[in-house]
C-alpha cells in the first residue's frame, strides 16, 4: 500500500504575490492563511475560490506542476476580490 503523502504548505509558489495590505504570499501557507482570514467565516460558493482551494491542497501534497495551477488561481481569486 503506498504511503500518504504528507501535505507540505511550506513549498512556495511559483512567484510571489503581493496584497493591497502589503503582505507579499511567498508559500502555500501564506496563500491557506489568506484564504481563511478573508472567506473563513464565509459560506461562500464561488467556483474560482472553490478550485484554488483544492489546488493549494495538491500543491501541498504533490508539488511540482500544481504549484504553478494553484498560484495562477490564486492570482485570479486576489485579483477577482480586489485583494490586490
């Protein structure tokens, strides 16, 4: 049986990503903690946040391509909500 893969949310992104707060994203963490802080309280149904969600949880897990599907969705996501 193949081991779980244990997920890594300090890998960074495929290039950095600076917020209107000035808070510049450089990890996977710093893209989780975003996401939380500003829908975590939200019941929020929205397919591009829904998808860069379950992209940032396999970039944790697998690395490597995703990293670059999870950071182009987060860009779109910031960028959507003006978080820019």
């Amino acid at each position: 049986m193949p081991r779980p893969r244990i997920p890594d949310y300090g890998r960074k992104l495929s290039r950095p990503i600076t917020v209107a707060d000035g808070r510049v994203l450089t990890t996977l963490k710093h893209a989780a903690d975003l996401i939380r802080e500003e829908f975590g309280a939200v019941n929020l149904k929205w397919g591009a946040l829904d998808d860069a969600i379950v992209l940032l949880i396999e970039a944790a897990e697998h690395g490597g391509e995703k990293i670059e599907a999870a950071t182009s969705q987060l860009e779109l996501v910031v960028h959507e909500r003006r978080l820019l």
